[in-house]
C-alpha cells in the first residue's frame, strides 16, 4: 500500500480524499464517502457534486482495496469518458497515490492491481466484466431495466457496492421504481436550494428559462409523469386495482 493509502486506512475517513485534491465537501458528501452501504440511491439536482463524491469513492476505492474493478457505467460512451475524465483529474492531484500501470480514454490500470474502466450502457460491453468491486451508474434513471439486470450479477461474487447517481426522468423505470421500493438502498436526496453554490438568483433565471415542470424535475427532484401521458398514474393505478378486485369477486 502506498502511504496515502496506509493513511486513509489507519483513518477510516476516506473524506480526507477530498482535502488532498483541494476540494471542501459539504456534509452530505462527507457522510456519504463515509458510509459503507453496499446499495446507494442519490437524487440530486445538477451542480450539486454527485458526480464529484461518486469518483471520489470511486478513487478511494481503487486506492485502497487492491486488485479492485471499478466500473463507471452510463447512458453513452460520451458521458462515461467525461466522468472518467472527470475523476482522473482528481486522482492526479492525490499525493503518493498508486501509480498509473497504463492509461486509455476509457480505463486506467494502476500500479496495486486496481483497474477504472468507463463503458457505455451497451449490453454486449457490459457482460464482459464479472467480480466489480464497486459499480457505478451515472444518469441511472435513464439506464434501463435491461442494464441493471446485467450489471448486478458482477456484484454477485465480489460483495461489492452499487452506487446509481442521477436527477428523476418521470415515474418509470428501476430508479423511479428504487426511490420509492424497499429498504434494500441507502438513499441520499440534495435538491438545488440545498446547494450552497448555486444561488437563488440563478434557480429563478432557471425557472423563467426551462418552465415550471422541468425545473421541478432537475432541481427540486419532482418524479413527474410524461406531459403527453392523457390519464394520471394514480388515476389509472385506481382503475386497475378496481378491475383486480371485481375480477375477485
């Protein structure tokens, strides 16, 4: 282990990450690189740092579980390189970190065994990876069904973490369906005016500029349902347990 990894060890405060790289956390980030809970949901508006924390972990991870598979998963292969992207100008700012084995676009090896591959949320790319030590899912209410159900078997062998980031896209789908299911995740919601960096001024622009229904989506966090969708979920759930019943009478 390198030092910096023998550090963050001895600690167990992997936030100490964020100091090295010159970045003051708000507590939310904090408490979250802090905990261990293998399932993570976090509903966050945009600019509020989900992505920074989720490669913060990401890199706290690599450093200091060798030989460790750390996935990024997105939507598109674009979004994916810009979080790889993203979390290798961090890493390059930790003092005594491991070092780079080798390095591409898409991935980095480094020098305790410990691999960060990028991939698009493409099926046949994805299945070729098994034993991930943790998983990251970024804009993960527009990945589909499909998708996780091929990602979560990596985790199967590994006792690994899943970690899905995003802002709500409508009432469907496994993140909408996670937000508001079980127990089984640690959920973790920051709208906007939560944000001490993004001002109150610039929400109120935001609003006159995208309409009240897609600002209550990307920054308050509203789960709404599609504006060309004629009968209201509630009103169709009603109806078909309606329909169920009868049919039981």
């Amino acid at each position: 282990m390198t030092s910096l990894a023998t550090d963050l060890a001895r600690s167990l405060d992997p936030s100490r990450l964020a100091v090295d790289v010159g970045i003051t956390l708000d507590k939310w980030q904090a408490d979250l690189m802090r905990s261990t809970a293998p399932r993570v949901l976090m509903c966050c508006a945009r600019q509020t740092g989900k992505s920074t924390c989720a490669s913060l972990i990401a890199i706290s991870t690599a450093i200091m579980q060798p030989n460790a598979l750390v996935l990024l998963v997105s939507p598109s292969q674009r979004q994916s390189a810009e979080l790889f992207r993203s979390l290798m100008v961090h890493y390059r700012r930790l003092p005594g970190a491991p070092e780079i084995k080798s390095e591409s676009v898409l991935r980095v090896e480094l020098a305790n065994g410990s691999r960060i591959v990028a991939l698009p949320g493409d099926l046949n790319t994805v299945r070729g990876y098994s034993g991930a030590t943790l998983i990251v899912l970024d804009e993960a209410a527009r990945i589909d069904d499909a998708l996780l159900a091929a990602v979560r078997p990596m985790l199967a062998t590994s006792s690994g973490r899943l970690i899905a980031l995003s802002t709500p896209f409508g009432k469907r789908g496994w993140f909408y369906e996670a937000w508001h299911g079980d127990e089984s995740w640690h959920r973790v919601r920051v709208p906007a005016d939560q944000c001490p960096r993004i001002s109150k001024e610039f929400l109120e622009e935001e609003l006159r500029e995208l309409g009240e229904q897609r600002f209550q989506e990307e920054y308050n966090l509203a789960f709404i349902e599609d504006g060309d969708q004629v009968i209201r979920d509630e009103f169709f759930n009603r109806a078909i347990s309606k329909d169920v019943c009868r049919l039981w009478q």
